[in-house]
C-alpha cells in the first residue's frame, strides 16, 4: 500500500513541479477551441446541429486527457533509460504495486489536466447544461485517464527507446483523438470510419462526457461506462504483464 | 563465514554466454573487487547477483537466502549505486531519501534519523531540499551511496562508482566506502576500470575476463603470479591489450542524446 501511495505521490510530485509541462499542453486544446469552435460554430449552426462550442468542449477535454495520459505512460521510458527504474525494481516491492502505483499516478495527474481544461472552456464560451452530473463527468474523465495512462505504460514496457516515440503520437494518439467523434458527431459516418470509431475507446470517454455534460450520447452512458471500465482493466493486465517481463 | 556465494553461474543469452559457469566467495566484511574489460561479463554477474537477472543455471546464496526463491529477503541484504545514475531528478534529495526508505519499508521516525544522519555524512544535508537535478556529478554520487545504505543493508555493490568523476571526488568516494566497511562491517563487492583504486581498496580481486574468471586473490598475490609491479600491468598480463568494443545499445544512444541536450555531466 505504502509503494503504490509513494508511487502515486512521486507523479503528483513530478506533475506539480514542471509548470511549463502543464502550461505548454494547454495550448493545443485552446487552440481547438478556438479556431475550430470560433472556426466551425456558424457552420455547425447552419447545418442545424446546434452550438458547436458545447459539442466541442468535453471532444477538447478527452483530448487533454489523452495526451497527458499516453504521456505519462511512456514516461517510463526514461525512467527505464536514466536508471530510476532500477531504483524501484530492486526494491523488496512487488512489481504489480510499482505498476499500480504509477498508473494510479498518471491517471490522476490527466484527470487534473482535463479539470483545468475544463475551466478554460468555460472561460471560452463553454456552457454545460447539466451541472448536477459534474462528478459524474469526473469519473468519466478519471477512467479515460486511467485507460490511457495503462495503455502508455503497456507501449512504454516494450520500448527499448525514444526512437519509437513520434511512431506512437503519429500514428496512435492522433488518430486515436481524430477518429474519436472529439471534432465531428459520429452519425451517418462513411463505413470504415464508423467502424474504427466504434473500436476506438476514446469515442466512449468523448461520448460519455457529453452525456455528462451537455446531455447529447451517441452509445449512451452506460455502454460508455462498460466501456471505459471493461478495457481499462484489459489494458491494465496487458500493462501490468508487459511491467513484469522488463529487464534492465 | 561467507556473505556471498556463487557456485557453477552461469548466464546464456540465445547462442551467447556471458556469463560461463563461474564460482567464487566473499566474505563477511570483506571489500571485494570484481575487474575485467568492457564485455567481460561484470554486469551480468551483478545483474543476477542483485535480483534483476535470473541465472541459466548455478547458484547464489547472498546473505543465507537464494534470490530464485526469496527474492525480498534477498533485495533487503543488499544497497546499490548502479554505473548509470538512478536518482529522481525532479525531486529533492531529501525526497529521493524518503522514497528508497518507503520502499524498503524502513519505519518512519528510523527513516527521519537515518536519512538525516546519512546525509551529514555525505555532506549533502545543507541541500537536502533542493532538487537532484542542480547537483553536479560528484554530489549525485554521493546522494547514491547515501541512499544506498538507508536500510541498513549487509552487503553494498558499487558498479563503477567513479566513472566520470574527478580525482578529488573518487578519492573523497573510496574515503566514505571504506569508512562505513570499518564501522559499520558492510562488505563491499565493486568494479572499477581504475586499477589503482581496486589495488589501494580490495582485500581480495577476482579478474573476469570472457564470461570466466580467470584469478582471484590479493593485489600482491595477483602481481606476483604475473611477475608485474603494478595492478594495471597485472591486469593487462591477465586480459591481453586488445580493446573491446561493446555493442551500443539503446542506452547509450539517449544518453548521447541527453548530452548532447544538456551538456556533459561534470
């Protein structure tokens, strides 16, 4: 218990201490908002689809969430690169509480990501309808993190090195994020399309924070929430097993 | 009585064994040099001595317990400073401390004297709040040996304690190390490229040398055999002049690329 706690803590820690990391992955979603919800709102309206900035806002928050989450993830890498990783891994601790403990720790830290981004799209124009469901939204957000975060550390624990970094934001997390419904509603979709966003378990966090929020679901909250739980835990045991088997 | 015993080792990776049925011992409160060129098989050895490798076949008893199947009880014997650095840059050195003591479940008032006690020690008490990565190579060193020896281990391996450092901080180095051997009875099982350091410091040397051991005994004992007047010379006699290479590995490309990002470590 004390590891995972230590663990969970020393991301915190990390997180906290590097304000230009939390600064610097705030400028992508405020430019999604902007120019995409400023750029396609009248559009959007047009078309008779409603207010594209609140769609847009929970797309622009799971992206956040994503993207810190991966991040954290495949921060491993270093660890494993500039030795800390030794440091726990001849430790009388098991391996399955170091891999808790720092998945715990990547997911809180994205979460806190997608809550600070969540208060700037309200600065931007954002309007939530349903507030009474925020913490609901909250745990929406804290299992995407958490799906993420497991995902990373899964990918980073085959990695020998940063070679294959580029590799997994070009061509995962980016289109993990396009294919997702974050941008663009996910009816009527061309066939393969329609398809990879159905496989694609972002679409469920994007979906289940604008059931949250705004109250629009494509597959409903509760298959979301199935979802968000059922392939968090397959990857955490993928993630964990590929943890075990890392040699140093 | 022995603290370390290693019998018929040996470690095969595919077609290639590093490490070849080698066998030795250490004694309690003994300071152990462990020589050989670059590949000869000195990290693996440590490797699977320390619990991160686990051998093809032979066996290693460390401290009375066999680290197949007692792991913890193994891991708890022994503190480390690995070749590469292995701190958390990010935090503090006092927080580096905290973490190794949570880990190793040291209790916590315990763990509040012995990492004050610790860090007088090495000289880094005044900059225990500040942030590993404002420290220069010698203090890192330094803040590893401490972190190290937290729990109270009974054996401390020193993979290549001094690379890169200047002579005045290798020396302050082996001052520390062989201070805490005296007081404290911690045996000491190292490697080192610098064969003077081995000579001054080792009550015994084993020289490893193609996965095998090919001598083990005192540094006299070692020039004798070779008929040479130094440990390098012995050295040279015993493993040849040719250099080898190693094969570079993903490792050595970040760490090219983080010097190239942040200069050399001094």
């Amino acid at each position: 218990m004390n590891t995972i706690y230590i663990l969970w803590l020393r991301q915190l820690k990390r997180y906290f201490r590097s304000k230009s990391r939390i600064v610097g992955s705030l400028g992508q979603p405020v430019l999604f908002l902007v120019a995409l919800g400023f750029g396609f709102g009248p559009i959007f309206k047009r078309a008779g689809a409603g207010n594209y900035m609140n769609f847009l806002a929970p797309g622009v928050i799971a992206q956040g969430i994503i993207f810190t989450a991966i991040f954290s993830g495949i921060e491993l890498i270093w660890d494993r690169q500039f030795g800390f990783l030794k440091e726990t891994l001849v430790a009388p601790v098991s391996r399955l509480n170091i891999m808790i403990g720092r998945t715990l720790g990547g997911a809180t830290i994205s979460t806190l990501q997608g809550v600070i981004i969540f208060f700037l799209t309200l600065l931007i124009g954002f309007r939530p309808t349903n507030l009474i469901m925020l913490p609901l939204a909250l745990v929406i957000m804290f299992l995407t993190a958490l799906l993420f975060t497991a995902l990373g550390t899964a990918i980073a624990s085959t990695l020998e090195d940063f070679q294959g970094f580029q590799l997994i934001m070009n061509f995962l997390v980016m289109p993990l994020f396009f294919l997702s419904g974050a941008l663009f509603p996910l009816n009527d979709l061309p066939g393969i399309i329609s398809v990879i966003s159905r496989i694609n378990p972002l679409s469920y966090g994007v979906d289940g924070l604008r059931a949250t929020l705004i109250n629009v679901a494509h597959f409903g909250l509760a298959t979301d929430f199935l979802v968000l739980t059922g392939v968090s835990i397959l990857f955490l045991s993928i993630g964990s097993y590929l943890f075990s088997k890392i040699q140093v | 009585m022995n603290i370390i015993e290693v019998k018929n080792l040996t470690k095969k990776f595919k077609d290639f064994t590093a490490v070849d049925n080698i066998s030795f011992e250490v004694k309690t409160g003994e300071i152990f040099a462990f020589l050989g060129p670059n590949g000869a098989g000195k990290s693996t050895t440590i490797k699977m001595l320390t619990t991160l490798l686990s051998p093809t076949s032979g066996k290693i008893m460390i401290n009375g317990f066999n680290p197949i199947n007692n792991q913890d009880a193994v891991r708890k014997s022994f503190g480390i400073v690995f070749q590469d650095p292995s701190l958390d840059e990010e935090l503090t050195a006092y927080e580096n401390m905290d973490f190794h003591g949570v880990l190793y479940n040291v209790e916590k008032n315990l763990r509040i004297r012995r990492i004050e006690e610790l860090l007088n020690i090495v000289d880094l008490w005044d900059r225990k709040d500040h942030l590993v990565k404002t420290f220069s190579g010698g203090m890192r060193r330094r803040l590893e040996i401490a972190r190290g020896l937290l729990h109270h281990p009974k054996i401390f391996f020193l993979d290549e304690p001094t690379l890169g450092l200047d002579p005045q901080t290798r020396n302050q180095m082996w001052t520390y190390v062989s201070n805490l051997n005296r007081k404290e009875g911690i045996t000491i099982f190292f490697t080192t490229h610098y064969m003077e350091e081995a000579e001054k410091i080792a009550q015994k040397i084993a020289v490893i040398d193609h996965g095998k051991i090919i001598t083990q005994g005192t540094a006299e004992e070692l020039k004798n055999a070779t008929k040479t007047n130094s440990l390098e010379e012995a050295f040279l006699s015993l493993t040849g002049k040719k250099i080898r290479d190693e094969e570079v590995n993903g490792t050595d490309h970040l760490r090219m690329m983080r010097q190239m990002w942040r200069g050399k470590r001094k």
